[in-house]
C-alpha cells in the first residue's frame, strides 16, 4: 500500500508536471540566508522525484524534457545554479547533474511530502490490511503459545506486534506448587508484554533457571525465551515457563525450530496445524 503511494510520486511526465506543479505553488521558502522562489522549489522537487527513481544525477536537459516546464533548459539551468548556491543540490564532478543535499531532500520532506495526503479510499483500504494483519498475529500468537504449551508440557507466551498471548498455567501447577508460586506464575504471564525487552538481549535461545530470570519469577521455575523475526521485518518475544526440572535441551531446540519457521515465513503450518514434533531431544 504504501509502496504505491510512493510510486504515485514517480509516474512519468503527465503526474510529474501536475504534481510538482500543484505542490511547488504553496512555497515561498525564506530562511536566515536563502530565498527559494515557487519555480525553484518546483526544480528542486523535480529534481528529487528524477533522483529517487535513478540514482544518477539529474541534467537540466531531462528536466526540460520529462517534467513540462515553461521555460527553456538555459532558465533551468541557472535556477539549478541559484538552488545549488543555496546548498539544496551539488554536482558530485564536472559536467555531470545536480543530486540533492541533506538540505534539498530535509526541504523536500518538510515542505512537500507533508502536503501529500492519503485519499480517503487509500486510508481505508491501509486501515483494512492492518487490521488484516493484526488478526494475522492474533491467529498467530494463539497458535504459537498452544503449540509451545503443549510441546514442552509448560506455560507459553508469545509476544507480536499489537498482541500478547499466553496459556498453558494449568500445565505447571500441580499438588508440588505452592499458592504463592501459582500467583507468582500468573503475575508474571498477566504482565508478560511489559518484559520483552528484559528477557532478550541477544538473537540466541536463552534460558534462565530459577532465581537468574531477570524478571518477576516464582524461584522453582525456569525460563526458556527467544527473539524472534518475523517475515516483514517485525519482532516479537516467545517463551516456554516450567519447573526447573524442565527438559531443558528439548524446549531450547523447540524454540529454535519454531523460530527458524517464523522466520522463513512458515508461520502458516502453525497457524493450519500444530504437528506432533518429535524430533526434539528429550
């Protein structure tokens, strides 16, 4: 979605002349040192749109010719001189374009992109797909923790972008608990989301025994936690809690596994199906 907003900024001559046009007439910069006329501000905004999408340095020439100005290359040209003598482009060697400067794409930014407003359908339809995609991590986060839970025999929480799930408590109590460590246990899955950045410091599978968490813990019981990377670049947190009699090897593999299938992109065969992983070792 964003992607093709920004792609509206790139759709040749017809979009580009209209656009820059439109946008360059609500400017008349003024600072402690420069004045930039609308006409500059239009070259300039030409100049950053061209750049963006080549990478190379742009000539008056291409402007002239992709943009639809009303003066000639010449005018052009000693307009791209004045923006370079205010410090908003440069000509990395001789005979070649102009590239914008930190000052030409801060201007471009603060002055130009700011006025580009999403339309009301493109609002709409990026609140669907985020909504969309919550859901996802919703569906996620629930089949992550039931499958953790039910695989190491413990209590399982998973931390997603916008989501927070756990279950499995029923799994560490039993006749050996004490009250107080069932609420401990309970505390700690409740507040879960406020302790991921404590519990991973690193990219690596981490567990901590009893009394080494570094977070509110009931002392008999263990931790095994790990970042995870999910497809699109987001993070999140899962975790296995039990008693320190734990299988320690197993729950650490078992994060390691799932986390390479977040990562590749396979989160769909924990959503689908939860199989029965038994190559774990005990």
């Amino acid at each position: 979605m964003l992607k093709q907003i920004w792609q509206k900024l790139h759709q040749g001559p017809a979009f580009a002349k209209a656009s820059v046009g439109k946008q360059a007439k609500l400017f008349y910069i003024m600072n402690q040192q420069n004045q930039i006329t609308n006409r500059q501000a239009k070259i300039l905004a030409a100049i950053i749109k061209e750049y963006s999408t080549t990478g190379l340095p742009v000539g008056s020439g291409e402007l002239s010719e992709k943009y639809g100005f009303s003066v000639s290359a010449a005018t052009i040209r000693n307009e791209m001189q004045a923006l370079e003598k205010a410090g908003y482009i440069f000509q990395p060697h001789t005979s070649a374009g102009r590239v914008p400067t930190d000052a030409g794409f801060r201007f471009f930014v603060n002055k130009l992109m700011k006025h580009l407003e999403l339309t009301q359908i493109e609002q709409q339809r990026l609140q669907q797909e985020l909504k969309t995609l919550q859901k996802q991590y919703i569906e996620l986060g629930k089949s992550l923790t039931k499958l953790l839970a039910k695989q190491a025999q413990g209590a399982a929480f998973a931390l997603l972008p916008g989501n927070a799930s756990v279950t499995g408590l029923s799994n560490v109590i039993d006749s050996s608990v004490s009250t107080e460590e069932v609420r401990e246990i309970a505390k700690f899955l409740e507040d879960v989301s406020e302790y991921g950045g404590q519990l991973v410091k690193t990219d690596e599978v981490k567990a901590y025994i009893g009394s080494e968490a570094p977070v509110p813990l009931a002392k008999d019981f263990s931790l095994v936690v790990t970042k995870v990377n999910l497809p699109h670049g987001e993070k999140g947190v899962i975790g296995i809690i039990g008693p320190k009699r734990m299988k320690y090897a197993r729950n650490i593999s078992l994060l390691e596994y799932v986390k390479k299938l977040l990562a590749t992109g396979l989160s769909a065969i924990i959503i689908v199906s939860i199989p029965q992983l038994t190559q774990f070792p005990s």
